[in-house]
C-alpha cells in the first residue's frame, strides 16, 4: 500500500513539523500519523496538519489521543495497548473513523483487536528504534502468520530503512510506518525511497497470477473502506 509517516517532532516548532510532513506527503507518503509526546500547542499544530492531509487526500490520525481526534475531526486514532478500548474508541469516533492499534510481536493481541473492529493492526519493532529503543523486538514469523489470519491492512514499525524494508513486506506487511528514516534527512528523497519499494512490489504482483485471487479477498475490501472515505 505505501509509507505511513509518523511526525518527528522532538525539538521542531509547528511550523517546521508541517513543512516537513508537506514533503513527506509530496515524496509519496498515503498516511499520516501525528505523533507528539511533549506537545507545546497539540490543537492548533494537528488541526494545521489535518488541513494539509486534506488537501492532499492523506488520511491523518492521531497518536493515543482520542479527544483530540474528535475535537478537529481526525481521520481516526492509532491506540496503543494501555491507551483506551477500541470498542469505546469506536462508539465515541463513530463507524467511518480509521482505527489502528499497536500489537507490539502479539498475534493473538490482533486477531482480538480485528474482532472488535479496527481497521489495521501494527507490529514491530522489527530494527533497533531511536524513538522507542527499549522496545520488544517483534519477529518476521509474526508477520507471516498474521498475513494467513488477519483480513485487515498489517502495519510494520520500528527502525525501518529502504535497505530492510523489502523484507517486512515480502513477510506480510502492508505499510511500513517510519520516523526516523523520513525525517532525518531530505525528506522528499527519504519518503520516495519507500515508495519505489511498494512500486516494484505493485509490478511484481500485477505479473502474477496471485493479482486476481489478491483483489477478490476481504483484505482488499478492506483496504478499499479504508481509502475511500
């Protein structure tokens, strides 16, 4: 499907954090994730950005703040384990929200989450994070196996590069979520490297006969719902 862009906003006015989130989105980004653990004006720097994801047809959801979704009308939440129900996320963002939640390397944890309804489930980490360096690591198998028993989009997450990237999606995942690996250097260049990944995934798979049986199954249905909003 195509990077998921997570904010870096550690040291960097508002500004910049949407400069920067404008180039991600122009390199090739299909979602964006704001992501603030020390946020300085939450409100006024996720509703600038939600302006930009608009703008560009970008889905924008909200790092573990459901409140703050809801006030400017965020395309949905991304929830980590201790960060609130997803059946109460849900009855507060109402049916059309995108609801994602972190799974850490815990399939069980997300065949769970799919059955109380969130639109996506993210692994990982997979590589050694700055942002989250004590983090368990999660496993390739976990993906494969998820691949087999989930019919919603698999997030990748943690340390992930162009370089090693390839690997989480010849595993199962449908999008890589990165920081790091697109902000800290030219943004645009860095967004695009991980989309030339998904372009040649998307010629390799358009030359197989998998193509036909891939597109009938739940799992591009629900790739569809989530996108079409």
């Amino acid at each position: 499907m195509g990077l998921y862009a997570i904010t870096q906003t550690e040291n960097k006015c508002g500004e910049q954090v949407i400069t920067e989130v404008a180039a991600a989105i122009k390199g090739g980004a299909v979602a964006i994730q704001y992501r603030d653990k020390n946020p300085v004006d939450a409100l006024y720097l996720s509703t600038e950005l939600l302006k930009l994801c608009r703008a560009h047809c970008v889905p924008l959801l909200i790092n573990d703040d459901i409140e703050l979704a809801i006030n400017i009308g965020a395309d949905g939440v991304h929830l980590g384990k201790d960060d609130g129900a997803i059946k109460q996320a849900r009855k507060r963002l109402g049916s059309k929200a995108i609801i994602g939640v972190s799974c850490y390397n815990d399939l069980k944890y997300a065949q769970d989450a799919e059955k109380e309804g969130v639109n996506y489930v993210a692994f990982g980490r997979f590589y050694p994070s700055s942002s989250k360096p004590l983090a368990a690591p999660a496993k390739l198998k976990t993906l494969k196996q998820a691949k087999t028993r989930l019919s919603i989009p698999i997030v990748a997450i943690g340390g992930i590069l162009p370089e090693n990237g390839e690997r989480l999606l010849t595993a199962g995942a449908d999008l890589l979520a990165v920081i790091g690996g697109v902000f800290n250097s030219d943004i645009e260049q860095s967004a695009y490297a991980y989309q030339i990944l998904f372009n040649e995934r998307s010629r390799s798979l358009h030359k197989s006969s998998f193509k036909s049986a891939f597109l009938t199954t739940h799992y591009a249905i629900a790739l569809k719902r989530w996108f079409s909003k």
